[in-house]
C-alpha cells in the first residue's frame, strides 16, 4: 500500500509506503541482495553474475509507474493522490565490503556517467518531474544495507526543499540579473577560508551558511543547470573531487564516514530554470570523533538550524586531509 497524503498545514506531500516495513534489514553478506548471484548460490536481486555499475528498480519503492488505488479517500481538507513516480538503486560496485570513498576515480566517473543516463532517460518520462539522486551512507543515518549503493527518486513534483532553492534562485536573479550560486562560488573563492579543495571544473567548500558541522557542497564552476550539460574533463573533474572529498571525511576520524549525499538539478516538468545552478550537497551527521548531530526541536519543530562549530573551522579540517588521487579513468 502507498499513497500520497496532502500536509495542509506545509502545503507538501507525505508518502505512505507500508511495503517497507518489510524490507532487508542488514542482512550478513553471504544473504546480500545487492551482492552478484553465485553460482548455485542465494539468488539476490542481481541476476547476472558479475556486474560494474549496475542500476535497477527498487523492490520497496515509496513511489511506482504502476502505483495503486490510494488505500483511503480523500477530502476537501486532505487531497490524496496515487504515488507516481519511481524509485531506483544504483549499485555502486560489485564489491561488498567498499565504499564509494574506496572505489578509485575510474569508477566514480563512471558513476558520474551512470547517473547523467539515468537523469536524461527519467527526466524524459511523462509522469516526472524532478529526478532526485542522493546516497544515505552508514548506520548512523539508518541505511540498512551496506553494499555501496545509492538511490534515485523520480518524483511526480518538485519536492518542497529544492522548491525553496528555485524560489530563492529565481528571486536573486529578479535582483540582480545573476545566478544566485554563481555569486555564492564567487563570494566563496574571493573570501577563500571555507574552500576545501578546487579543481578546473568544480570547488568543494563548507559553505558560509551550514547547517551541519562537516555540510559540504560541490559546485561546477560553469554555470550548468544539470548533470547532461557536463563536458567529458568535467565529467573527470567531479570523479576527482568528489574522490578526494569522500577520502578527507574517511580520515577526519579515521572510521566510515556516514553521510547523505544529494544532487540538486534542474526539475523535468519543462519550465524555464536558467537561474538555478547543478551542485552535490553533503550533510553528515557526525559532530566529533563519537557525537552524533540529531535534529532536535528547534531543526525539527522550528526549522531553524543551531551549527555549534564555524564553517571556517570546519573547512580549515577537511582542506588539511584532502590528498592528490590519481586522474585516470581507465
Ligand atoms: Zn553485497
Ligand atoms: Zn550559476
Ligand atoms: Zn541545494
């Protein structure tokens, strides 16, 4: 069963999606499902026997291309809606025991390949309107599989987060004539002290504004709306410094760093959004080497954010561990 139940009081969907309740909790590995069939062995939701990058629907999906009738009528007051959309899983690697921080630039780029195919084939479904590619990393933030693995959502809308980034975005450039994230890398790099590492294409920096003690963004340094407008150097660039940002995390505190990862692109509902501006979004949910940053009343019940550290602090930490890693790609 699933549905989508208006919040009259947020104005935004909620999705309900009981299925998964059952899910595979933190199956040992040889009852892996994101693990390749062996032979003769269990069979798990990847038939072939051997794969790279392999992206696949999830079997617990929140929201489907064939979604039921909803389980409860609707009223003046709460609207319900059938749960359009889709939900994907993208396997990072055939090996269990990595992690995205551990598989080498190749295979990040080709990660970084994978999701361009992904968005352009999504985005271009009728039903879609804003392709959501994200990764929850570590138990901390309750991931229940620890094959390195990430997810895509296709909603039926644009999610209410990202709708008050175009809002803000398009309002700035009302102001100005310019891109507000453009005017944020620009201020970033003028000011220099929350930039974590650079390269041609994209800048890794904790941005002035965090909300979390290590929140990291990505930014390109051209201003591209979405992944499909990556040239191949830039496709390279991002494997590299999402590489070198993912090893300084690991060796802030020497463990698995857990995170979520999100990208923020254009919607596919076929408006006009030449003032937003593509970028990754990091917020991990560790403060120190053993504390853990829980959204507490005034994040949750208020939505404002307390960060008990400073940015620059913060960003002077990770730029110490980041690293050169080898560029090549194949
Ligand atoms: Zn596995
Ligand atoms: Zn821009
Ligand atoms: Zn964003």
């Amino acid at each position: 069963m699933s549905e989508l139940r208006w919040h009259p009081l947020l104005g935004e969907w909620v999705a309900t999606a009981t299925a998964r309740q059952d899910r595979t909790f933190l199956p040992p590995p040889n009852f892996c499902p994101l693990c390749p069939t062996a032979t003769g062995g269990f069979p798990t939701e990847i038939p072939e026997a051997d794969y790279d990058i392999v992206a696949f629907e999830n079997k617990f999906p929140s929201l489907s291309p064939h979604p039921p009738e909803p389980a409860i009528a609707a009223s003046e007051l709460y609207p319900v809606e059938k749960s359009f959309g889709e939900c994907e899983v993208v396997v990072y690697t055939p090996n269990h025991n990595s992690t995205l921080a551990q598989e080498p630039v190749s295979q990040i780029y080709k990660l970084v390949q994978v999701w361009t195919d992904r968005y352009r084939e999504l985005s271009a479904l009728e039903f879609v309107k804003y392709v959501f590619i994200f990764e929850n990393k570590g138990e901390a933030i309750g991931v229940t599989l620890h094959h390195p693995h990430g997810q895509i959502y296709s909603y039926p809308f644009v999610p209410p987060r990202v709708r008050r980034e175009l809002e803000q975005s398009q309002k700035h450039n009302a102001e100005t004539g310019r891109c507000l994230l453009c005017d944020v890398l620009k201020q970033e790099q003028s000011d220099g002290r929350r930039i974590v590492t650079e390269n041609e294409s994209f800048a890794a920096y904790v941005p002035f504004f965090a909300r979390y003690p290590y929140e990291l963004h990505i930014i390109s340094k051209r201003h591209l709306l979405d992944l499909t407008e990556m040239k191949r150097s830039e496709q390279v660039d991002l494997a590299e410094i999402l590489k070198q940002v993912l090893v300084a995390f690991d060796k802030l505190f020497n463990v698995s760093f857990p995170y979520m990862m999100v990208l923020h692109q254009r919607p596919s509902d076929g408006a006009n959004y030449d003032f937003y501006h593509f970028h990754i979004e990091f917020y991990p949910p560790m403060r120190t080497a053993t504390k853990l940053k829980y959204l507490a009343g005034s994040e949750t019940g208020a939505g404002m954010f307390i960060n008990d550290t400073l940015a620059e602090e913060k960003a002077a930490e990770l730029r110490g561990k980041i690293e050169p890693v080898s560029r090549a790609t194949e």
